[in-house]
C-alpha cells in the first residue's frame, strides 16, 4: 500500500489566497460582493466599488 505522502493542494496556500482582499483594479480599494435580487426573483452576485 502507498504510504501517506503530501497532499495533492496545499492547504495553507489556499487559505492564504483566501484571506486576501480582492481589489479594485480602477481605484484600489476593497471590493464588496453583495448578492442582489431582481424584481422578477432571479438572484446574481454584484461586485460593488467606485460607485458604479
């Protein structure tokens, strides 16, 4: 039998990546993922920043 060896993801990487803020490529603030809802129900994610 094979023996444990290193995991296929690197966990700590991946959380790593995780705890980072994503950024605004125009102004370089943080950017604000809302789920927002239409009059008609549907459902889609909105990336909110630099008013627009």
């Amino acid at each position: 039998m094979a023996g444990k060896g290193k995991s296929k993801t690197d966990v700590a990487a991946r959380s790593g990546a995780k705890g980072l803020a994503k950024l605004c490529s125009l102004c370089g603030n943080k950017v604000d993922v809302v789920m927002s809802v239409s009059p008609t129900g549907k459902k889609s994610m909105r990336r909110l920043c630099c008013d627009i």
